[in-house]
C-alpha cells in the first residue's frame, strides 16, 4: 500500500524531516515502513495498517509545524509511542499546548498524552497527585503551571516543599544555617526553577518571601492563602505528614503533590503517606491523581527501557 502527503514549502520540509532525514528514519524503523520525499510530496509505502499511522503521524506532525509548533527528534519519539498505544492520538492537542514561562524559553510544552491530561488537571483541580517514575515531567511541569501562575497574577507566591529524609540525619545536627541545610534536599525544585526563571529575579523572589522553599516540616502550622504549593517526593512523607501538608490548603489556592510510590526511603515496614492518601482520597471529588508510566518519561530513550525492564521485573 502507498499513501502520500503534501509538503508546502523546503522549510517545512527540513523541519519535518530532521537532520539528514533522522525523523524519517526514525518512523520508517518503527512502523516498518518506506519513506521517500520528491519535489513536494512524502510518499509512504508499506503494510496497510503501517502505512495508515505513518500517513496520519506526518499529517499532524505538520499541523503542528503550520500552527507554530515545533518538532525535535525527542518529539517525534514520543509521537510514534502515542501512535502505537493510542488508535487516534491528537498530536496538536499535546504540543501545542505551551505554559507560559519567564525565561528565554519563553513556554514549557507537555510531550505525551499523559502530560497534557496532567497540565489539564492542574488547571481544572485544586489538589492533583502527580504518581509514576522518574522523568516523566511530574516536577517539572507543575513548577511550569506554579511559575505561569505568578506571571499571570494568579497566585501571590509559590511555595516548593520535600520530606528531608534522605540522609538520615535531624536538620539541626547539620552544619550552616537553615538554607545552606535544606538546600541539598531540595536542589531538583530549585533546579527546574532555574530553568524557567532569571537568576536574579529568583533571588529577589526569594528575599521577598514570594517564593518559598522549605522542607515539608515546616509546613505544620500554617494556612496558605492565594499559594500555588508543589510537594515533591512525596512517597518519603509518612501518612501523618502528608495529612498535616493536605490540611495547610488555604483560599485561592493550588496544591501539587508528586511521587513515585516505589522509590520510598521510609524506614522499612513504614507506609509512605502517598500510599496512604490514594486510599482514604480517591474517590473525593475535587482531588484529581494522575498516574504516569514508562511511556511518559522524557528523558533519554534507555531511561524509557530501563523503567520497563523495571516494571516488568516487579510484576
């Protein structure tokens, strides 16, 4: 079977096609397929079924391209996984949606149908529990919504927060002030606000108390109003925590709570509170959790191939 799709100009096609014809490459090894380009024209030949995803990958592949997106090899990637789990996924709805940010980069864009469900959640809920691996864009993305919610004057500040267990060690028993003995704990949420962010006016954020990082036993106490707070790594809070971190919710304001149920360093025998919520709160409406899989990491592919080895291993 062969099927065609037009290409209106060689801008559109050296974006479509990659350096060297990577991305064509790439979508010929995975559905097992044949892609040539001539003049105007992709032609796909092939297995029906091949070919019928192929020809409709490229058609919103250029969608995309002709609306303003853009196409990276990662991209293409994740769009030939959506494809291959999904019978009709729509590329343009994903990677088209573009939170708005302030730094260079301007917008941060979720990358799987996973990630946009997420990103759809955080607008539409006040408490959404971001649950899966490593790398599949739960901190990141909800630092995203929480910075597009200050420059949009949504909320007044943000607040970032995680359990600081890793050591094994009491704060107090470790040297320098207070900032100097959170700061390790909490390097991946100042990390992706880095990303996002000027330095400068992070600093000055911060000085002014409009963005807050704290370990989450400092959460205990407190009511926060017109806050966009992210709790991160949250399977090392214990269910007694996690219930102080819930109750802290105030007016106007927006909760996320991301973690990956497997990678706990409680004690052994002791649960961890973000399995302990997703049984008593589940079914409450107003509280959205969100469940992400090896098909949504981003991160380079071998990542994607050992969380499945992993997966499957545990099965």
């Amino acid at each position: 079977m062969k099927k065609t799709v037009a290409i209106q100009n060689s801008d559109e096609a050296r974006a479509l096609f990659g350096k060297c014809d990577e991305n064509l490459r790439l979508v010929e090894s995975s559905f097992r397929v044949k892609v040539f380009s001539r003049g105007e024209k992709l032609t796909i030949s092939g297995k029906k079924d091949a070919v019928e995803k192929s020809t409709r990958l490229f058609e919103q592949l250029l969608l995309i391209l002709r609306q303003g997106g853009t196409i990276k090899k990662d991209e293409i990637t994740y769009s030939i996984n959506s494809f291959k789990k999904y019978s009709q996924p729509d590329l343009k709805d994903i990677y088209l949606e573009k939170i708005e940010i302030s730094s260079k980069r301007q917008f941060v864009t979720p990358k799987t149908q996973g990630q946009k469900k997420y990103v759809d959640a955080i607008r539409q809920y006040d408490i959404v529990f971001g649950v899966g691996p490593a790398g599949t864009g739960k901190t990141y993305l909800a630092m995203a919504m929480a910075v597009r919610a200050l420059k949009n004057k949504e909320v007044n500040r943000i607040i970032l927060t995680r359990p600081a267990i890793e050591a094994g060690e009491s704060l107090g028993y470790l040297p320098g002030d207070l900032y100097e003995k959170v700061t390790p704990y909490l390097r991946p949420l100042y990390d992706a606000l880095y990303d996002m962010m000027d330095a400068n006016r992070i600093q000055d954020y911060i000085k002014r108390g409009v963005i807050e990082v704290a370990p989450l036993a400092y959460m205990r106490g407190r009511t926060l109003n017109d806050s966009f707070v992210i709790l991160d790594e949250a399977q090392n809070s214990t269910a007694d925590q996690m219930k102080m971190f819930l109750t802290r919710l105030g007016f106007d304001s927006k909760t996320v709570i991301t973690g990956d149920a497997t990678q706990s360093d409680l004690p052994s025998g002791r649960e961890s509170g973000l399995e302990h919520v997703q049984k008593i709160l589940k079914h409450i409406k107003g509280i959205k959790f969100l469940y992400f899989t090896g098909k949504d990491v981003v991160r380079h592919v071998l990542v994607q191939e050992i969380i499945r080895a992993y997966e499957k291993n545990s099965g």
